[in-house]
C-alpha cells in the first residue's frame, strides 16, 4: 500500500512511523523547505498529561497517558523521565489548591524537597506538587531523529512540495494542522523564548502557576530553557510582541532572578489548530485519513492518534471503531 502524508510536523512524522511499521510505503509531502517553523518546532516537549489535565479534558490524560513510552521505544535516549515541577509564588498560593484539585498523579511537596528535586530553587517556594510520572523531550532533536529514522527506512520526504500535484497512492494522511482548511478549526497562538542562563541547572520541566499567565520553563541542552506559552485566539505568526516577552521574562524571573541575566536566544510563535471543543479529531472521508486539532498536546497526543489513523488505513474495507478511553464507549471514526 502506498500512503501519502501530508505534513511533516509531529503528527505526520508519527503518523509515517506507524505506517511505515506496517509495511505501508510512504512518502511524506512538506509545503516548507524543511521541518522547522511549524507549531511543532515550537512546541515545549512536556509528556505530562497529568498536569495538562488541569485545563483539558479527560481524553487528553487518558491518550497521552502511554505517549513518553512510545516515544522512548521509537527514538531510545530522547526522554527524560524526571517528572514536573509546579509551583507558585507565595502570593498565588491559592492557584496551587485549585491546580490540585483538578488533577491527579501528584504528590505535595515541601520547601526541603523542592531543594532536593531543584537544588537552583532552594528557599525560593515554600510548598508546591510533583508530578513524578511525566516525562519531556526536546522537540527539535526529536524531529530530527524521527526524520532520520523514516527517511533510513526508505519513507520519502518531499520538502518544498505542494501535495495536490503528488498523485499514485492508494491512501492520503492529511496532518497539515491549519493549511488543511477545515472551517471547524481555529487557530491558537502560542508564543514561546529560548533562554540561555549558565548560572542555573533545571532537570525537569517547571511549571510557575499565576492567575493570569502560567509559565513553563522546559530545559534543554547546555543551560538552554523554553519559556512559553501564550494561548492567545489568533491567526497571527507574527513576531512576539513585547508584552508576551516581558510577561515571559517576568515570570522566569520570579523562578529564578539569574534568569534576568539570561541571553534571549531566540523567540518563536506557533500557530496550533483546535477544534471548538480542544479535543483532537482522527477522521475518514474516502480516501483519506485527517489527523487534527492537537491544540497545545501535539507530542503528547500524536503518538495515539497516528495509532488510530494507521488502524483506519489498515482496516479501510470496513468502518472502524476507535475506543474511547473516557468511558468506555465507542465510537465511528
């Protein structure tokens, strides 16, 4: 069977693995000239669908639940299984007792064992929660490596291409987010820093909690962190506009004052497509297969979802049934 996947970001990336691990062969087809610039390449790499669960509904703990093990069976040394970290200032107390209360699979923490998780932190918060079964990854190296790894077992990567014209398959994945068109969709802008500050060591995703802008801060190699998200209700891709920055500096600050010291490495948006309910969408019309509305749960959610939509490839002479983990029940992709 040949498969054509539109898109080369996390979801089309997986997507081909799960194919391709079938014996489907694919060619991968990428309207830009290479794998960066997507939401994807801006995306924060945090496998932690209990902490997102705090925002999210069930189904997003419940198909992320597996997603750091996926990962770390297709691409072994990538995952850091080192839990996250959430945490508040004194005067947001508050946000902690109402993160807790809407989620799970956490433990509080004292001021002692935040210094023993986070020794860069000791004495700056007094209690927060730790969640020690997540995981994260670096996105970009992951997407590298995943790229190495189907284009070494013969998937096709067609960069600078428009797939329209692409014709011969037996079956289309269509995972370009946002460029697929679909009028359900809206976009959700996130805008995102990469900090370099020598003088701290994180080990683990932190999460500083704050009633109007929530920090994470996703450490990467040599000293470098991730400091994002916004969720803003936007189309927009231009560049971070000075409030987000100083909102995302403030915030990393009150983490750690060195991070006023910090060299602004690079800033970034991305532009992440959900659908009116935030939840992701695998769905069959002829043909083809779409893989949609990740949202802001891209490398936590497209290991499942191109689960499902290799399942749907596979068993295409019949409707197929996908469960839903929620409750249950199933229901017609």
């Amino acid at each position: 069977m040949r498969v054509l996947v539109k898109g080369a970001g996390v979801a089309g990336l997986t997507a081909a693995f799960e194919l391709a691990a079938r014996g489907a062969v694919v060619t991968i087809a990428e309207i830009r000239h290479g794998l960066g610039g997507n939401a994807s390449w801006m995306a924060g790499g945090m496998l932690a669908p209990w902490c997102e669960r705090e925002s999210a509904e069930q189904p997003v703990l419940d198909l992320g639940h597996d997603a750091a093990d996926w990962w770390d069976a297709v691409l072994p040394g990538h995952v850091t299984r080192a839990g996250t970290l959430v945490l508040a200032m004194s005067r947001d107390a508050g946000e902690l007792n109402r993160f807790a209360s809407r989620t799970s699979g956490h433990r509080w923490i004292d001021e002692d064992e935040i210094a023993l998780l986070e020794p860069d932190l000791a004495g700056r918060f007094r209690r927060g929660l730790f969640f020690p079964g997540e995981a994260h990854l670096d996105p970009r190296r992951a997407m590298a490596a995943l790229h190495e790894k189907l284009a070494g077992s013969g998937v096709e990567f067609h960069f600078g291409a428009d797939a329209q014209y692409m014709t011969g398959f037996d079956r289309e994945i269509d995972c370009a987010g946002m460029a697929s068109r679909d009028d359900r969709l809206r976009g959700v802008r996130g805008e995102m820093l990469i900090l370099h500050a020598p003088d701290i060591s994180l080990s683990r995703p932190v999460r500083l909690l704050h009633p109007r802008l929530p920090l994470y801060l996703a450490p990467r190699a040599d000293h470098h962190f991730m400091a994002g998200a916004t969720m803003i209700e936007s189309l927009s891709t231009g560049q971070v506009t000075a409030r987000s920055m100083m909102e995302l500096l403030n915030a990393a600050y009150s983490v750690h004052p060195a991070f006023g010291e910090a060299t602004i490495v690079e800033t970034g948006v991305g532009v992440r497509p959900a659908f009116p309910d935030n939840l992701p969408r695998v769905e069959s019309h002829g043909r083809t297969v779409a893989i949609n509305g990740l949202y802001r749960h891209g490398f936590l959610l497209a290991p499942a979802m191109a689960r499902w939509a290799a399942e749907l490839v596979f068993d295409s002479d019949k409707p197929v049934e996908l469960a839903d983990e929620t409750d249950g029940q199933r229901r017609s992709a």
